[in-house]
C-alpha cells in the first residue's frame, strides 16, 4: 500500500475467487447502473461477472419480482435496489474465504 500512495494510485486486489451475478431485466435503469458500477469494479479485480435476465425463468420471477436489481456475491444477496460503491469496494478489498 505504500507503494500505491508513493504513485499516487491504488493497487487493486485481484478477485478471480468472487463470482458476481446481477439479476436484472430489459428497461430497468437501475439494473444498468448496477452493471456499470460492477463492470467497472470487475475491470480492476478481475472477478466473473454475469447478468441473469430473471424474464426468463417463472421462479426468478416469483423470487425477486420488482426488486431488481439483485447482486449476489458467491450466492449471497450482497445489494438490492442499487450497488453502494463503499460496501462493494469494502468486500472486494476483503481477505479470500480460507478453504
């Protein structure tokens, strides 16, 4: 860390362990922040990240309905609604799961 403040920039943690998935669906603005902001993110660490268009399945439907857009983190809801940018860079910035 004391390198990245000697340049003036940060090093980011490379997070291949971190497997992103955005439920979302067609014309919903905030889905599409939601991918800016985790595109961005995955761009610097290097996590896979993918859409699921919740349109496409009767039970995503039923499970998230009208509260998309929905991020989950290795299975885990992290976000709903939009992506807070601290809490997103706090996990990212996170030790790897031992094991």
């Amino acid at each position: 860390m004391l390198l990245s403040w000697l340049f003036g920039r940060r090093v980011h943690r490379q997070r291949p362990d971190l497997h992103v998935q955005l439920y979302t669906r067609r014309g919903c603005h905030l889905c599409e922040d939601a991918w800016t902001t985790l595109d961005e993110a995955r761009q610097c660490h290097g996590f896979t990240l993918e859409t699921v268009d919740i349109d496409t399945s009767a039970e995503l439907v039923a499970q998230y309905g009208t509260c998309v857009p929905v991020v989950t983190v290795n299975g885990k809801v992290r976000f709903r609604g939009t992506v807070n940018r601290v809490l997103l860079q706090r996990l990212l910035d996170a030790r790897p799961a031992a094991g």
